[in-house]
C-alpha cells in the first residue's frame, strides 16, 4: 500500500517562494513606514474622471434589465405534449396556457412572453433552431436542436449505429482542475505571484505606466470588438407573444393568439413580476 505525500516537486516550489514572502513581508513593513514619512503624494487626476462619474448612473440601468421568474418549454418529443414528434405552434400554445394555470404547479408574475421556432419539415426545424440558438441558447431549446438534428439526418445514417464500446467509457478530463492538482496550483501559484510582484519593482514607475497604458488600451480595443461581434448575434426571426396580467389573463391571451400551423415547434415561456424589458425590446413587443 503507497503512503501519500505531499509531491516532492511541489514541495520544491513552496519551500524557495514561502523563503522568500517571510523576506518580503519585512520589505513590504519597512517601506510602508517610509511612506509615512511623506509630506505629500504626487496625483494626478484623469481628466475624464467628471465624465467617467457621470456614467455611474447607468450601472444601474443595466442592473435593472436583470429579473428571475419562471420557465417552461414545451417541444414536440415530450411525452403527451408532441403527437409522433410534431406539434404546432398553436397546439404549443395550449398547453403553455393549461401550465399558466395548472394547480399542482402554480406561477406567479405579472409579465409573461412566448417565444415560438417552427419549421416547416424536422430539417428545416433544426436549422431555424439553430441559428436562433447562437442567441437564445437555452438548455431546452439547445436539447431540442440536437434532438431534431440527429432526427433529420438520412435514414442510412441512422442504421449505421456504432459498435458497442466496453463499459466504462473513457471520458476526456482535465486534471487541473481537480483537487489536490488544482489546490497545489492555487497556493504556489499565489505564493509566485508575490515574488512576481516584487521583481516588477526594478521597471522604473513611467515605464510600469507606460506599459499599463498599452495594456488598457489593448484590453478596450478586445473589449470594442467583442461587443460588437456580440450585437451582430441579435438577428434571426421567431414568433413572439406578449403577455400581462395574471397567469388566468395570460393563459387565456395565449389560447386567442394564433401562431402557426407548421408540423413542427417549440414554444418557450417566461414569467416573471418584473418586466423582462430587455427581452421585449429584443423581439419588438
């Protein structure tokens, strides 16, 4: 039976960087009290800091785009919702009704929108799922396009099953992120860093700035490109119902509105007592 031990090599690692933070930890005590010693600090504000406070405001308009709720889905391969894997969008939408009232699992909210991707054929389902799902990729609706894909594909791939694999399965895994590996790496990874820190004090103070300065302004031109290709993801169509009042008035908005009769469809709901304004806006209801 093998004893287990803390890994030599880690072990190496801790030894030399903990020597060295018990050095820096009367470094860092000693020009501490030097700063005491100073008149004045030298600061100079950015003159965009009026500006930049005026912008505060909007975190919180940001912050209240957020709300929680309720959600369901409802897709053509769930058990007495699809009739043999199709169900339409109006059909859909009955029986998101029945669930707005259902008394063994109640809802509550004030504010309710339906969101409905058909599709003519199970191919042309999948592929409007799929694109919509770039977006929108909630867990029910990813599940349904990968379902809806597999069910599209060619009867001849369909017969051709694989040979049976020996239980258990090999999985992919990344041992890094798993204890005790990941703990190791935590620890001596902090204990580094603080050498790291220390040896960046021989740049002097205007080439450490200079240096932030290019940094920032590589991370706000990642930043400029990465919204921008986020935004161009808001495209696509889907049939959108909006809904208020109580779930009775909700329920009964959604058995008047008429969707689509395409075989095929899913139809997601949320509720909430919160406006999801965020999400009206995004399909214009």
């Amino acid at each position: 039976m093998n004893s287990i031990t803390f890994p030599q090599a880690a072990q190496s690692i801790h030894a030399q960087a903990s020597g060295f933070i018990g050095q820096l930890k009367s470094h860092v005590a000693n020009q501490a009290s030097q700063l005491d010693k100073l008149s004045h600090t030298l600061h100079t504000p950015s003159e965009l800091a009026d500006s930049a406070a005026g912008l505060a405001a909007l975190r919180e308009q940001l912050n209240s785009l957020l709300f929680s709720g309720f959600a369901v889905a409802l897709t053509p391969y769930q058990y007495r919702i699809g009739t043999q894997q199709h169900l339409s969008a109006d059909t859909a939408a009955t029986f998101a009704a029945q669930k707005l009232t259902e008394q063994y699992d109640p809802v509550s909210g004030q504010h309710g929108l339906a969101l409905v991707i058909t599709g003519s054929t199970e191919s042309t389902f999948a592929a409007n799922l799929s694109a919509i799902t770039t977006l929108l990729a909630f867990p029910e609706w990813l599940a349904v396009t990968d379902h809806a894909q597999k069910n599209a594909v060619l009867a001849i791939e369909k017969m051709q099953i694989p040979a049976r694999r020996l239980n258990p399965y090999w999985r992919t895994d990344d041992f890094a992120y798993q204890a005790p590996l990941s703990t190791t790496q935590h620890y001596l990874s902090a204990e580094l860093a603080q050498a790291q820190a220390c040896a960046e004090s021989a740049v002097s103070p205007v080439e450490r700035l200079k240096q932030l300065a290019a940094l920032q302004s590589q991370t706000m031109d990642t930043l400029l490109t990465d919204v921008s290709n986020f935004i161009r993801l808001f495209q696509g169509q889907c049939y959108a119902v909006r809904l208020t009042g109580t779930p009775a008035n909700m329920a009964k908005q959604l058995r008047e509105t008429r969707i689509s009769a395409e075989p095929y469809s899913t139809l997601f709901l949320m509720v909430s007592d919160q406006e999801p304004t965020f999400f009206y806006q995004m399909v214009n209801v």
